[in-house]
C-alpha cells in the first residue's frame, strides 16, 4: 500500500509542475508583448527606461531555464 501513496504524490506534483510550465510560458509571452509595447511607446516618452534592461532579466531567464530543462527528466527509485 505505501507504493500506492507514493505514486499518488508523484502524479500529484507532476500535475502541479506542468501547471507551474503553463503559467511560466503565459508570463513569458505576457512579458514579451509588454516589451514590443514598451518600444513602440518609447519615443512618445519624455524620459523612456531603456527597453534593454527587461530583455536582459528575460534573457537570464531563458538562460536558467535551459539549465534547468536537463535535469527535468523524473527518475524514480523503486526501494
């Protein structure tokens, strides 16, 4: 009976991570539009924050998440 349990939780928390990718990818795409509105607006503001600044934290982003994309696959240890 406990593998039964055990199984349960890892469905549930596989479930839970696809989720979390969801999100992730909606804010992402969220992000990129913000960032071509961003440009477009850019010249009708007096004082404009360069656009740069997001691409990079978005750029750190893809970065990490390329990292950690090798290690998602799930190993499971029969014990």
């Amino acid at each position: 009976m406990p593998t039964n349990s055990y199984d349960s939780a890892f469905e549930q928390a596989s479930n839970d991570r696809v989720e979390v990718r969801v999100a992730i990818e909606k804010l992402l795409t969220r992000g990129e539009m913000l960032d071509k509105l961003l440009e477009c607006l850019a010249p009708f503001v007096s004082s404009p924050k360069p656009v740069g600044e997001s691409e990079t934290v978005h750029e750190s982003h893809e970065h990490h998440s390329e990292e950690h994309q090798s290690h998602e696959t799930p190993v499971h240890h029969e014990g």
